[in-house]
C-alpha cells in the first residue's frame, strides 16, 4: 500500500516535515542504487536520525502493512536498496556518528551511516586497522556494508566484513530493539543472530548500530604488478603462490580489455601487450613482506611472465594500486551501461572460469572487460552493452545465465559479494535448491511476519 | 514418547541389530557427557554410519514425534549432549573419515566423528595448520566442536571454530538433507544458514560432513611463562601486551590454586610463591616471533613481574604449554567434583572479574581455582565441590549466579565457549532478554515444529 495521508502526517510528526520528501523530483535520487538498469519511485523518503525514530517508523508502518525500504548510500550491485513501488525509503545515511574507539578492547562502535572510509581512516589514527575494503568504500555506509556483507580487495587475507561484526544493534518490523553480540571475543550464548543479520540485506530488521573488530595495523606494504601474454600463466601464478604458503592481502587480475580502459584513463604506463595482470600486495611486518614479495615474485617468472614491477615507494604502490581500484569506472566510460557482475568460484577452478567467460562474450557477441579478486576466485566480468538495445540487453541476460550455470557447476556461488537483492534473484532458487529456500522463507517469515521490510527482494 | 518396540524394530531394521543398544548397563556410558552433576539414561542409543541413515531415522522420529539427542565423544562441558528422558541418542562417533584435503583451495572435507586432534594432525601432514583447538582435541569430535562453536587456547589470535567452518552438510529434523556454503571464500547468496547451525547446539539439524578452511602452518614458535605476586601486574601485563600491538596465540592465566593444584600433578618446577602465572605463545614468521616474544617479555617485566621464563627448545616448550593443558585433569584431582565455567568479559573487564570470582569464593566458603584465556576475556573458575554435599552445591549454585550477573553486568557473557545446554539454560532469558529469546524460538519452532532434536535444552 502507498502511503497515503494519514501516513505522511504520522511520518511528518516523527522526524520533522522537513525530513520526508515526497516530490517526484526529490524522490528520482533515490529511485535507483549502483545497479545498472534498474530504476523505481518510492512512495516517500525519511531521514532518521534514532533508533527510537526507526523503532517508531517500524511499528507504524508494521501496524499499517507499509513496505519499507532501507538505504544508505545506495551504493549497492545487486538492487538491494531499490525501492519498492510506493515504499518508504528509510535513509540512515543522516546517522554519521562515530560512537567510541576502545582501544583496550580493539573495537569501533558506530552508527550506521559512517561510510567505510571514515572508519578506516578514525582506525589509522587510532594506530589500528580496518580491512575490509569495498570498491566504494569513499561513499558506502557501514550498514549497508553490513547488510551485504560486503567484501573488498583485502578477503584473501583478512576476510570479509561478517569478520569485523562483533555486534549490532537491530530493530524489528515489530519496532523491537535489540542487542547482538558483545566486546567479547567469544561468545556462544544462544543461536548468532548477529552473523543470520550480516549479509541479510534489509529484510529481517533494520541495523541502528555496530560494533566492529580492529586488528593492529601491518607495520609495511609492497606492492608489485606483474603482465602475463598469456591467462593461464597468470592463473598459475596464483596457484604457486597459493602453494608457497604465502597468502597477500590483495592478489588481483585484470584481463586485455580492462587494462586497455585503465591504461586509457589511468595513464599508468601500463603495457597494453599483455593478456592479464596480477595486482599483488603483501603486508605484515617488514622481514615477512620483504620474503613474500621476493617469493611472489618468483612465481610470477617461474610462470613465465613478461614483467614484475615493484612499487618504490607509497606513490608509485598507489598508482600501481589505482589500476586495479579504477577498473569499474575505467570500464564505465566504453559504454553507456555497464552490468558488473560477481560470479565466484572456487580459487582452484579460476583460469577456467575466466576462460569460460571470454567465450561467452565470443558466443553472444558481446564485449567484456573482466577483473576481480584472484585470490579468492571472486570474479567480475563485466559486460558493456547499452540498456536502451533491447536486443544486446537479451543476449547479456542469456551470457550472464550460462556464467551463473558455470559457477554453481565449478561449486562456486552466484554471488560472492554483491548480494542478491533484485539482480540475482531469480538465480537464487536454482543455487539454493527448494528445501533451502523453503527454510530461508519460514526464517524471514518469523522475523517479519507482515513482510514490510526490502519486499520482493533476495526470494521474496 | 518413549522409543517403544514398533520404534526399535524400525531403528534396528535402519542401522542393523548390533548398532541399537537397549540395555541398561550399555545405555550408563551415554546417559552423561563431560558437565558435572548431570546423568539421565536415554531410551536407547544408535550408532549411525551414513547420511542416509540419519535422513531416515529424523524422519521416522519427526513422524513419531521421538526426542533425538545428537552425540559425539560426549565431552561438552554444558550438558548440551545429555540424553533427555526416553530419547533416542543418535552417536555419530563412527562417521570418523576425512573425505578431502584440498591443498589448493586450503579446505578439509571431513565426517562429523573425526576427533579434533585427528583433523589438526591431517592438516600438519598437508603442511598446513587447523587452529581451533579446545580442551578436550584430543577426542572431542568436530560435529561438536561445530556445534558448539568450541573456542581453545588459541581464539585471541585465531578465533574459534566459526572462524574456520566454511560449509557443512546437514540433515533437517524432517530428513530433508542439504549443503550450506562451499569452497569459495566469497558467498554472500542468502542468508548465512551455515552460521545459524554453528553454536546451536544440535537444536536445528544434524551435522553429516563439514568443510573446514587451513591455513598456512606458522615456520616458528616461542613459549614463556611469567609469574607474577599480584593478580593485577599479571592483568597490567597482558593489556601492555594488547597496546603494543602484540596479538599472541596464547596469553593463558592460571591463579594459585591452579598454580598449586598443576605443580602437585605435573612436577613441572613452578613457583609457588606467586599469585599468578601468565603462558605466552607467540608463532608466524621468525622475525616476528622474535620480536613479540621480546615485547611480551619487557611487558610483563615493565609490570613487575617475578620472572620470565622462555622455552629453550620444543621439550620445555611442551613442558611450560602442558601447565595450562592439565589445569582442569590437576583441579580435579582435589575434590569429587569440579564445576567448570567459562563466564567471558571484555578484556579490559578482566582484573575486575577475577577478583570478583575471588570474593565470592570468600563470601560464600567455597574453593575455586581460576585459569583461562587472558587474551579474551574468557575464563574458567572452577569450584572443587562434591555434588554429595547438598548445601555446598546450593552455595556452588549461588556464588554462580553472582558471577553470571557481574559478567552480564562488565558487558560480558555468560558462556565463552562451552555452550548453553542443560547448564545455562536458566541464565539465558535474563542475559539475551524476552524479545531475543521469542526470536530464537521462533527461529527454532521454524527449523523443528515438533520439537525433536534436543528438547529442553539452550531455551527450549
């Protein structure tokens, strides 16, 4: 149900007439997040700035079967924060405090919409670490990082962000607040409804608050580049230092096409003969990363690669590291739409993956840059196409349901870390399987029985 | 209901005659599991091989609405694997096979029987390294230790269990069989179930296979004590140990009638003339143990300790490690009964809460030797007692809900690591509060509408 008049008034009296926006021109900014292709009018916007007001708003539209959308940023690749028609979007983006840093206990408390940066950033002045690291990590929000479970450059080693969730604070559809989780590094008193809430995407509850883990920074960094002329050399590469023991904090690939991009928009001096790229970072104490760069570095010419490139120093590392960070928009400027995708597999299974994808885009005449996070076999291939050919758009679809057909067939997932959401929706069953989803379901239906929260999306 | 005959004669017809025991003298050595004061004999007890087997038999008991209380080693330390009246205990000891190492994915694919100890040992001979390690490795099995979400010496730096679970094959209480999570170090397609099972104590499902994430052995390890003559230098100590940034492997704490209690049984030449006892672990690279080992030593010097005594070699390492290991074999040498808890605070709670143990023992004439896991928070006080004594156990049971309460109070839990079960069933509802208990039971109610697997414990 839209929400009608008696409802704006309430909203109004919640949060200020100033804090609900309902003119179509105000509501098109958020009538899409990162997703390409995908756009819909809420019913309203609400800035919330309390828990109190959040638990309020749930009650109310709980009681009046309301559908309410939760949004961050909207940085989301997988529809998440798309509204539903008519819905209340809940921004909590307006939620930017940094609550406590204790540092005994190496932990952040913070509200939900501090963008990930910040919270890296307040880490490294506290002498401390926060790792996970989303490509849009200078604008997403931390619950909305949280809701994904959102992973980075940094999940080989360091994992994702479920790893960094020592506890939230969460309200209900039914307006209920609660606490998950604690400063304790163990704990096992009942089920960890903290870690069903991570990666949940806004269905279950609405998070008003986290607690997050901080490690002790790594004390040195290196970074190198290493060019392959041909892909599986790059794939070997990865494999021999899998086997040498040694696990770097990034391990990334770039194919031809991205490179190409880059190099066009980067101006990095990268070298355009090559077939793929290894973007690779270990960091740690100095004596470690001085043998794990000359270790990786090994692998890379026993695999019979064209060029290792060391960073010299941190300017040189960043530039290096910008190839890979810039790859999405690098990409984004070939084509008027471009759908990123996040096909993962099994680290063992990676070369014939991406090979499988170069000859997708050859069967269905498409094209496509393709980077991702070597390491942990976390790729995105990305297809550039133009969402007004409607025809090309078919055919993208048809490439993209091979891709996920090939990923579950190598026991890999449909999405490594972008989430479900409206975009992997109807792949999900298929992955799943009918009992799982049956009991995702029945979960989703105990938690919010009305289903008001992010409707239609992840099985909805 | 009882397992009436029509029951046994279909168990018997599903495992083979020999693989049901009935008799009572059979039925006493599962009618416990490792928590003091608690006994109950089951209907009968099956031992199962196959998946299948399990499938079938949750079936049939989900028919008949029969209890079925899952078991492995029966080591737990909350009663989490005792038998309810009547029920049929499903042992899954003999699923004891390692399925897969895969050395280049770093997983192990394991039955639920295999013992910790054995996994550990698997992944030393792969040149790799499993961390989980409780007390008990030497026999409990990894079905419980997932289960439970079992911690060990090692959580501060490694984490538990959880951390190191990266799928599992389970068996609904319908029989509906099916696989949670994958190789991929990235999945975000759904909701976590594969964390919701982890830690729910054999309440939702039946754990048939798990797949387990190695990591890359440590090349060097250092092993030191320090002894200190007040409790509060040694807690001084392990926060300096933290701000330096140092995060050991171990960081264990035996008091002095812990101290007393292993030096009695173990002849390993400790000082008995100090209050507290501090193992140091540090492992990684050389250069880096080097250092830490360094730091923690100027720490617990800076702190005034006694002395710091640093294993020479893996002999007097094992030595100085086996202090901490027997703690609980040497307590419970003293009385009839040892009453072990594991009540965890925040680290920098943790001076307060040892002392507060310590006056409670005072206040209500008991005696407790306390040891645990310093770098987390989590520790044991452990009553010596004889459950004979009925008005010794009342004032056990008292000075326990003092402790449980000024845990909850210093923002702690009430279990670290060993689990709800029968033990801390009735401290739960006031740690979690109603809105939370009313969500897990929903969730619960959803997995299990008969109420089959486990009954009566964590919150049932």
């Amino acid at each position: 149900m839209a929400p009608g008049e008696l409802i704006l008034s309430e909203l109004r009296q919640l949060v200020g007439l100033e804090n609900v926006l309902i003119k179509p021109e105000d509501l098109i900014s958020y009538s899409f997040d990162g997703t390409a292709a995908m756009q819909q009018l809420p019913g309203c916007v609400v800035f919330v700035t309390t828990t109190e007001q959040i638990s309020a708003l749930l009650k109310f539209a709980n009681k009046t079967k309301t559908a309410v959308v939760t949004r961050g940023s909207g940085t989301g690749l997988s529809g998440g924060s798309l509204p539903s028609k008519d819905c209340i979007v809940m921004c909590t983006a307006r939620m930017d405090k940094i609550l406590e840093v204790d540092r005994a206990n190496l932990t952040m408390l913070v509200e939900p919409g501090v963008t990930t940066l910040s919270i890296a950033d307040t880490a490294t002045a506290a002498g401390l670490f926060y790792p996970p690291d989303p490509g849009s990590m200078k604008i997403s929000t931390i619950g909305g990082n949280v809701a994904e479970n959102s992973g980075g450059l940094r999940g080989l080693k360091y994992g994702v962000t479920r790893n960094y969730v020592m506890g939230m604070e969460v309200v209900l559809p039914d307006g209920e607040v609660m606490w998950l989780g604690n400063k304790c590094v163990k704990d096992v008193a009942g089920y960890s409804l903290k870690d069903l809430f991570v990666g949940s995407e806004g269905t279950l509850g609405v998070i008003t608050k986290v607690l997050l883990r901080l490690i002790p920074k790594p004390q040195a960094k290196k970074t190198m580049v290493a060019t392959f002329s041909q892909m599986d050399q790059a794939a070997e590469a990865v494999s021999a230092i899998i086997a040498a023991q040694v696990i770097p904090c990034t391990l990334e690939f770039l194919d031809r096409m991205t490179i190409k991009c880059v190099e066009d928009f980067a101006k990095i001096g990268l070298p355009l003969d090559c077939e793929a790229l290894l973007l690779m970072e270990t960091d740690g104490h100095p004596a470690v990363v001085a043998e794990e760069a000359a270790q990786m570095e090994k692998c890379c010419r026993d695999c019979g690669c064209i060029e290792v490139r060391v960073a010299k120093d941190d300017a040189e590392a960043n530039k290096l590291a910008s190839a890979r960070r810039s790859a999405f928009s690098a990409l984004a400027r070939i084509s008027p739409t471009t759908i990123l995708e996040d096909a993962t597999v099994p680290r063992s299974e990676l070369a014939k993956m991406i090979r499988f994808v170069e000859a997708i885009a050859k069967k269905y005449n498409l094209k496509v840059g393709t980077f991702g996070h070597m390491g942990d076999g976390n790729l995105h291939p990305t297809f550039l196409t133009d969402e007004r050919n409607k025809e090309e758009m078919h055919r993208v679809e048809e490439a993209f349901k091979e891709i996920f057909d090939e990923a579950i067939r190598l026991g890999g997932t449909i999405t490594g870390e972008h989430g479900v959401g409206l975009a992997k929706k109807s792949f999900l069953p298929k992955f799943l399987g009918d009992a799982q989803m049956r009991v995702l379901r029945d979960l989703r239906k105990s938690l919010d029985p009305h289903g008001i929260l992010n409707p239609g999306k992840m099985f909805d």
